[in-house]
C-alpha cells in the first residue's frame, strides 16, 4: 500500500535535516504504529507524505499503490487514497461543518471521475455516521472546529475518515489532548474502519492509544529514521522501560 | 465661507449641470442644501476625509461613461416575496415596479409627492444636514439638493414583505441622483433590500428616521457593472431601544465610495453597519463610517471585510464618537483585508473619539494572506487549491454577512460571493 525509500527530507527554509533515509512498508489491512521520542521526524513524516509546504525531500521516494506519493499536489494525494487525522485539526469560521464534509467528498469524487453524491444521500450517510462518534447535529452545523473542545475535534477528524473512506489512514497523535473515554471512542471509530484493503499508519507518543488500536507492526523512530520495527511487544517494551534502553541497542 | 478658486469653480461647474426639481414643498430644503454645498464646496483631493479615494470623476460635471455589463445571473432576492419598486438609471419605471402600496406603511415618490403638508416636508434633508457636522459630506447637500426622484416611506406598523428598491443600469452614460426618506414610527418594522448597478455614475441619500423600540433592517448589494461609479450616504437616527442593521455587498465597480452616518439618540439602542466587498484589478471601494453615541446604554458594531486582487484598492475610515453622558455605551469596530496577491492595497483609518468614563469600546484593523495551515488542511481533505481559497475567502467574509438577519439572504450573499470567486479565478 504505502511504501517508503530512503527518504530524506530537510526544511525549505534552513538547512536543518529532519528525515535521514526512512524505509518503510506498510500493507493493506494492516496496522503500523510508529512512535518515538519528541523530535525525532514523527509529524514531518506525516507531513511529508500529505504534501504540506515548507518541507524540501532531498532524496528517496513515497508511493501509494506504486504512485509517487511525492509529485502529487495535496488534493490529489488524497484523491488518491491518502488521509491524514491532523495532530491539531484548524479551526475554519465561516465554513459549516456539513458544507466542509461534502465539499470535500464530493471533490474527491469528481477528481476520480465518480459521481457526487446527492445531497440527501450525504446526509443520511453523515448522519449515520455521526452517531457512532457521538457527535450531534450541532457539531455539524457549527463552522469547522469551532468551539469544538480537543476531543471533539479528534473525533470530527475520525469522521472526515469516515466519509472520504480513504485506503491509507495516517494518524498524527490522535490521541493526545485525550481523556481516556474520548480515546476509547476515537479508537473504535477507527477500528470499525480497518479492513482488507485499508492501511494505518498511527504516530502516537504513547502506548495506551495501542491498547485499543492493536498494531500489527511497531516501528521506533529517533532522529529521522525507524531504528527498531517489532511486533506489539515493541510498545509494551517502550512503555515499561521508555526509549533510552532501545536507543542505546540500538546505537 | 471662503472656498479656494478652484474648488468653487468645480462646484459651480457640476451645480451649472444640474437641474433643481420643482417639487414643491421639497424647495426650502432644497436651497438650504444648495447653500450648503456652495458654502463647503465639492471634495477634493487636499480634503483629509478623501485623502484616500480621489472624488475627481465623482465631481466632474459630466459623468463618465460606464458599459452596460450583459447580465446573465438570476435576478437577486429573486425568491424573497417583496414589494418591488425598478429605477431604471435613476428614473422611475411603472410598469416594472408593484404597486406602491402595502399593509403598515405608506410608500410616495419624491418626484410625485406634491402636497405641501407632506409629511416629508420637514424631513427631507434633516438627517443629512445633523450629518454635515463635524465632517462635511458635500456630495449629500448636493444629493438633497438636486435630487430627482426616490421614495418616501412612512413605517406604522410592523410591515414583513421587505420594500426592494432595484437599480437597473442601461444607459452607459446615465448619471442619477435618488433620495430616499424613511420614517419608522415607534415599534415599527421595516426590511429595505436594494441591489443593482444604478447608473454610469449614482448618487444617492438615504435617510432614515427609527423611532423608538422601532427595527429596521437594510441589506443592500451594489452591482457587478465593472465601469460604474457610486457615491452613496445613509444617514440614520435612533431613538431608545430601537435597532438598525445594515449590510451591504460590493462586487466590482470602478469607484464606489459609501458613507453610514449614524446617530444613537435614545438609550439602549442598537447599531449595526456592516459590508463584505470583493474587488479584482480596477476597483477602489472606499467604506466611511461615523458613528455617534449621544444615549445611555447603546451598542454599535461596524465590520467591514474587503477581498483584494491584482491591484484592487479598499479604504476604511470609521469613527466611533461617545459623547460625555453616553455610558455604558459598547462600541466596536473591525475593518480587515484579506491581500490576494502583493498588488492590493488596504487603507484604514480607524478612531475612536471619547467623552464618557464608562464605555466598552474596540476596534482593530488586519491586512492579510490566506492562512497557509488552513489551505493545506482543505486540501489534505482532496478540495482543489482553487476550491480551497474560495472557501476561505468565504469564511473571511462570514463575520459580515452575519449581520444579516435573515438566513435566506445570508445564504443568497454566499452564493453570489461564491458565484464571483468562481469566474475571478486566478
């Protein structure tokens, strides 16, 4: 699904290199987490691959089944397939929720050659899945993120995924800003999302996000690139004895 | 008052073009307002309050000429159920227009009212001239003085169908002067809609009178004829408790320069002006505001948002005036531009003037970009860039349009916004 090469990447703006050649695979139907220390490339990974500006790749590739993830503008990467749950979702006055949701649907949509969806069916469709993530018809209503406290913008992320229906799901630390029952609901609308054709990629500081989203593969990212890929155990081994006992295997 | 050579030649010259209406009992005010304008003569450039906005082609005696644009769009308020009243450059067409009739208020023309006890007789003109002080506004004498036609409305009751005054533009070197008198009546109710292009050049007052616990509500848009030059003034008195909510949007236009006097008389009065404009390559809009609290306990709000392209000028100039003994007055005030490109130009000159110890008073004044973040996050959601910025460009507008009562005609200026982003796509 995803497959990553080598990738280098450093800021536009100064010579400061944040990806040191970072290979990763991740297969459809599977779940991959990658955690690590602060700083060491998490969100610029996902950054990168969604295609947001300030960021230069010095060398390697991104592709999306076999599509060169890294040529593509953001609209197109996710037309492709490609979502990011932002670690922190903007905050847009003026724009309704609904109209947000559809607009965004029904662009990917065209952009595949489909057809839109009709405006009774988006609602019936949003409004189902709405329920499942406790999120009310109020939240629908209001302007994009606004007002919404941090568990309700994690969730109204969750529900974007659930409408566009993408094949690779990128998740940046959803599970921060978090209590432990917004966590549980987030985590469920994920896990009713997972199936044969679709791929996680879940950045999270924290084992505990891992309890309810179960990894298939654990990645250890320091100081752009993966160090270490494991099993679940992976997560647990962090948990209990933090990062400095892997760095320091692995060093 | 002695006037520099030239500025009285101007005025001479444009007062030499025109013509005084004989309308009987208008005629006093009429010469009073003609005083006036010889008195403080036309804008020009060295004046401070057109530092921003050239008044020449606004003051040339002839109007400029201004094309005709081949409109395809579905009329505006299209669905709104209203009574409809059509000038066609500046003149008065019947057969176009509804009756002039309507439950709770009665509706005139200037041009036909021709009792003498009207009771516009001590009306016209008295609004506008409270509003020639502290800063003159010659184009108002000018407007009161020569006007040609308009309505007059005089508001009972609590009237719903919405009074739709229609503007039609179709001679390119039209040049119309309008007047408009509105008396409201204390609790009454009244919706004034305008839209159209008007004229090549358009002039026009309008003065409303909004008695106590009375509630008016003006939503206004202002043609997309790219050639046309507009100056307009509304002059509007509020007594306690009473409401008044005008937005106004502006789409293309060469020049347009509006002018909201307004004047909080009666305590725990509400004031709100507003207006959205969205302007690409040869468009100057200028929004000048004054507005005065002379009661206890008054709310004003001015939110002015301008969206500039490839070389498109906006100017703010608002003013908040809290006389001593207007307290608790609460007073804001937000004027923001939203650049384009690096060609645009925002102007503004916000203030604030104050004479009483307790007061809630704000404003503030923004130039800037599409927010970078917010782009990327729509289009992380696969809406194209082009998509993206107009949503955006949208919701840098949403605070204006808000003042909109009515969700119907918020919904409405959001199309026709959209409708524009859609063919001014860079």
């Amino acid at each position: 699904m995803l497959s990553i090469k080598n990738l280098n990447v450093k800021l536009e703006e100064e010579d400061k290199i944040i990806l040191k050649g970072v290979d990763l695979e991740v297969e459809a139907g599977k779940v991959h987490a990658i955690m690590g220390p602060n700083g060491s490339g998490k969100s610029t990974l996902s950054y990168v691959l969604s295609g947001k500006g300030g960021y230069e790749v010095t060398g390697g590739s991104a592709e999306l089944e076999g599509k060169d993830l890294l040529e593509m503008e953001p609209e197109d990467r996710a037309a492709a397939g490609l979502f990011l749950a932002f670690q922190y979702p903007v905050e847009i006055p003026g724009v309704g929720n609904m109209t947000f949701l559809r607009t965004a649907v029904n662009a990917q949509r065209k952009s595949r050659g489909e057809e839109e969806m009709s405006a009774a069916e988006f609602l019936k469709v949003v409004r189902a899945k709405a329920k499942d993530l406790k999120i009310d018809a109020d939240m629908l209503k209001r302007p994009v993120n606004m007002g919404f406290s941090g568990g309700e913008k994690k969730r109204n992320e969750i529900l974007q995924m659930a409408m566009l229906e993408p094949k690779m799901c990128i998740l940046d630390e959803t599970d921060s800003g978090l209590d432990v029952d917004a966590m549980k609901l987030v985590a469920d609308g994920v896990n009713a999302l997972r199936s044969e054709g679709r791929a996680f990629l879940v950045i999270t500081h924290y084992q505990r996000l891992l309890d309810h989203i179960k990894p298939d593969v654990v990645h250890i990212m320091a100081d752009g690139r993966i160090v270490k890929t494991g099993g679940p155990e992976l997560a647990l081994e962090v948990e209990n004895n933090g990062y400095a006992d892997i760095l320091a295997e692995v060093a | 008052m002695a006037q520099p050579a030239t500025q009285l030649t101007a005025t001479e010259a444009m007062i030499a073009e025109l013509q005084m209406p004989d309308t009987g009992w208008s005629k006093a005010a009429r010469a009073d307002a003609l005083g006036r304008l010889r008195a403080m003569g036309l804008p020009e450039r060295r004046d401070e309050y057109w530092k921003y906005t050239r008044p020449d082609t606004l003051i040339a005696p002839v109007a400029p000429k201004a094309a005709v644009f081949d409109n395809d769009e579905k009329p505006l308020f299209d669905d709104v159920d209203r009574l409809k009243i059509v000038f066609v450059d500046g003149v008065f067409d019947a057969d176009a227009s509804d009756d002039l009739t309507g439950e709770g208020l009665t509706i005139e023309r200037l041009a036909t009212a021709t009792s003498d006890l009207h009771w516009a007789r001590d009306f016209y003109g008295m609004l506008e001239t409270n509003g020639q002080t502290p800063v003159a506004r010659p184009l108002a004498a000018l407007n009161t003085a020569f006007a040609t036609d308009g309505v007059l409305i005089h508001v009972t009751g609590v009237v719903s169908r919405p009074v739709s005054l229609i503007y039609r533009h179709l001679s390119e070197s039209s040049d119309a002067i309008l007047h408009h008198c509105i008396k409201m009546e204390p609790g009454s109710e009244l919706t004034v809609l305008e839209n159209g292009p008007a004229a090549a050049r358009f002039n026009k007052v309008m003065e409303v009178d909004v008695a106590d616990s009375a509630t008016f509500h003006h939503v206004r848009t202002q043609g997309r004829d790219h050639e046309r030059r507009a100056a307009t003034h509304i002059f509007a008195r509020l007594g306690a408790e009473s409401l008044f909510k005008s937005f106004t949007l502006t789409v293309n236009g060469v020049l347009t320069r509006n002018e909201c006097v307004i004047e909080l008389t009666g305590d725990d009065a509400s004031a709100h002006v507003a207006g959205a404009c969205v302007g690409d390559g040869v468009f100057h809009h200028d929004d000048t505001v004054f507005v005065t609290h002379d009661a206890v306990n008054c709310e004003s709000r001015q939110v002015f948002k301008k969206v500039l392209r490839n070389g498109a000028v906006g100017v703010f100039q608002g003013k908040i005036l809290v006389k001593a003994g207007a307290q608790k007055t609460d007073g804001y005030q937000i004027s923001q531009s939203l650049l384009l490109d690096e060609d645009s130009q925002f102007l503004a000159k916000p203030e604030l003037e104050i004479y009483a110890d307790d007061v809630a008073c704000s404003h503030g004044s923004t130039s800037g970009a599409i927010d970078e973040d917010a782009l990327f996050y729509l289009r992380a959601r696969g809406i194209t860039k082009a998509e993206a910025t107009n949503l955006l460009t949208l919701s840098f507008l949403a605070e204006a349009v808000e003042e909109i009562a009515s969700e119907e005609m918020r919904d409405e200026i959001n199309s026709r916004v959209a409708a524009w982003l859609e063919r001014h796509r860079s």
